[in-house]
C-alpha cells in the first residue's frame, strides 16, 4: 500500500519507564511531524499532524482552543487516535473506558505504545499496541497508525457500532461543511460528499486549502496481521472498510461496524479469543502544493 518500508515493528521488548505525557514524533529523516499526546485514561493521539511543507491538518481541539474558525464540538475527536464504541459493552469511544499506557519506545520514524484497556471498574480487557510510523518521501508525506489488539484473560467482543475505530479529526479548512470548509470528500466507489458515510471501499479521499496551501490525504486501511478466522469476522476484506466519515471532518475506518451503518441485517460481533491477536492500519498519504488533487 505505502511501499516505502514502513514495517511493523511493534514486537520489539522495552524497559519499564514512567511514560511521558507526550513524546515527540519525526519522519524517518528526522523531521517534526507533531507531538504524541499520552494522557492516562485516554487513547494515544498525535496533534499536530503536519504535512512535508508544515501544514498543520488536523483538528487543535481538544489540546488548544486558540485556532480561530475551529468548532470544540466532540471532545472524545482527538487529532488522530484509535478507540471503540464497544469492548464487552464498554464504550471506549467516549470514554468510558480506561486506556492505560504502560511503556512507550520512540526512534526516528516511529513511536510504539505498550498499554491496556480497561473497563470503568479497572479490569483489563485487551492489551493494545498503538504504533505512530512516518516515511517521507520527496514531497510526501505517508503516516500510518497500527492498533494491535488481543485479549487478556478472557474472550473479548468488538460490537456493531459506528463508534470507531481508527481516526482523525481533519483541520476545520478540509471540512465539507462549516463556516472555513474548502473540502471535499470522495471515495473509492464514486460517492462524494454526505454519502461517502458508512460505505465500504478500499479508500477515502480529502482536498482542500488550508492557509493558501492546496491539500490532499489519501485514507487507507488494512488487516496487517490476523489469526485464523479473525478476518473474516474483522470484516471479510483486507483492504476495504466502512467509512464512519462526516462532511464536518470526521474520518474513520470501522472493520466492525455493520448494521450501525446499513440500518438492516443482523448485528456483526466480532469475536477475539485469548490468544488471538489482530491488528489493523490506518495508511494516509499527505500532498501539498500543486500536485494534491
């Protein structure tokens, strides 16, 4: 998909250290893409997001409420982070549960966060592994986050909601909607627009202009790893995915959301048994300037 070496490196063993409220993250080369926020009790998320020409393209809120024309709408929307609305019931998308970050390991190009998520009474349910990974190449920028996902003790149920699961809150200028919206909104089947959401496809598209500065992102997903079974209850396709994707900026792809989209049918459970483990990639590809369109 990306095809510039961005491989999963997330097994790599690291010491125990008091975890930072934020690390910083760079490309591959060195350069500053933002900062990864790691806040106990909520999901990782890298703010800012900038682009190769340092273009700022995700949402400020809820980590500042100085960028003028930004809506602090969803508090829970948080630049660019992993969450779901239901764990065995637990809505992690809106808080309810608890994200709790044990070990983080930061080089050029990477950060990985070792963690758990746990319900409002404190149990643990699934160990996580939230992977941040950055290559730029000449005038592009590809950033993928990975969510590695397996059990702790027990058999854990992803349910069928719209909340979730991998995602990012666009800057206000790539809205479709909204009193700065430049944007449009496009994906892999030919819907634009408002009917983009919910529909399955292997990509979404965003343009706009942010600052005078043409912008393009490139939405992906993939089932990077899997085991037996799993993917077909994960969604059946490695590459396509439904979109919970919003004309005020909302992107996310939801292998596990199925009736909440349609509106029919009967709800998809997906199922991870212990000792299984799956793992999902949220791919973007970042263009500025006159080649994004």
């Amino acid at each position: 998909m990306l095809g510039v070496g961005l491989g999963c490196q997330a097994s790599k063993a690291v010491s125990k250290q008091p975890v930072p409220l934020a690390v910083q993250l760079t490309s591959q080369t060195g350069n500053v893409v933002g900062m990864v926020h790691l806040e106990q009790g909520k999901p990782p998320a890298l703010w800012p997001l900038r682009t190769i020409d340092h273009v700022e393209v995700t949402r400020a809120f809820p980590f500042s409420d100085s960028r003028s024309g930004e809506s602090h709408d969803h508090p829970h929307h948080r630049s660019m982070w992993a969450a779901h609305g239901d764990v065995n019931g637990v809505d992690f998308w809106h808080g309810e549960g608890h994200m709790q970050h044990d070990s983080v390991d930061v080089q050029d190009g990477q950060c990985v966060i070792y963690g758990l998520w746990l319900d409002g009474q404190g149990k643990a349910l699934l160990r996580s592994i939230v992977s941040y990974r950055v290559v730029d190449e000449r005038d592009v920028r590809h950033v993928e986050m990975e969510l590695v996902l397996s059990p702790v003790d027990q058999p854990v149920v992803l349910g069928d909601t719209k909340e979730g699961t991998l995602a990012v809150r666009l800057a206000p200028q790539l809205r479709v909607d909204g009193a700065v919206a430049t944007g449009t909104l496009a994906n892999s089947q030919g819907d634009s627009g408002r009917a983009v959401w919910g529909k399955a496809g292997t990509w979404v598209k965003v343009t706009g202009d942010i600052d005078g500065e043409l912008v393009a992102i490139t939405f992906a997903w993939a089932l990077s790893v899997t085991t037996e079974g799993a993917l077909h209850e994960a969604g059946g396709n490695s590459k396509s995915v439904r979109w919970h994707a919003r004309t005020y900026g909302l992107i996310a792809a939801n292998p596990f959301g199925e009736r909440a989209f349609v509106g029919v049918g009967t709800s998809k459970e997906t199922r991870l048994e212990r000792g299984q483990r799956l793992a999902m990639t949220l791919l973007m590809t970042l263009e500025t300037g006159p080649g994004a369109s």
